[in-house]
C-alpha cells in the first residue's frame, strides 16, 4: 500500500519534472558517467569519487565494474537538497 503524497513531496515531484524539462538528454543521460555528472553539478571527478569513497553525496550504481549515476538519482538528490527560494 503506497501512502498519499505529502505537500513536500509534491513539491519535490514537481521540482524533478520541471528539471527533467531543463537538463538536456545529452548533458545528463539516462545512466550517465561521472563525466557527465561532474559536468552538471559543477564539481570535478574526483570531488565525486570521494563523495563515493566517503558514502555521501549522489547514490551511483556498477556496471561491470564501472561506476555510473542514474539520471532519476541525480535529478532526486539536487530536489532534495535545495534550499531557499519560493518552494
């Protein structure tokens, strides 16, 4: 049984809507390396790779022993973790 959504919970729905509207397939894709993340976020690779290394930060996912960021986790974690602004 799903519960209902909460006001914040919709917001945070709707936040992710808006930015899967804004951030280009190309910059971001669907199962993206840490190149195309390090490029969205603003940050480096191996910002990213001690993030990983200090379980923090994005979740991320291996693929044949290759680290990669779903595109939904990214969109996710930066909703998430907004601050400020009307809501």
């Amino acid at each position: 049984m799903t519960k209902p959504p909460t006001a914040v919970g919709a917001v945070v729905a709707d936040l992710v809507a808006e930015m899967e509207k804004q951030v280009p397939e190309h910059l971001l894709p669907h199962v993206a390396k840490p190149e195309h993340v390090a490029a969205v976020m603003h940050t480096t690779v191996d910002a990213l790779a001690q993030d990983r290394y200090r379980r923090r930060g994005l979740p991320w996912v291996k693929i044949s022993g290759r680290v990669r960021y779903l595109r939904a986790d990214v969109l996710r974690f930066l909703a998430d973790n907004r601050f400020g602004g009307a809501a």
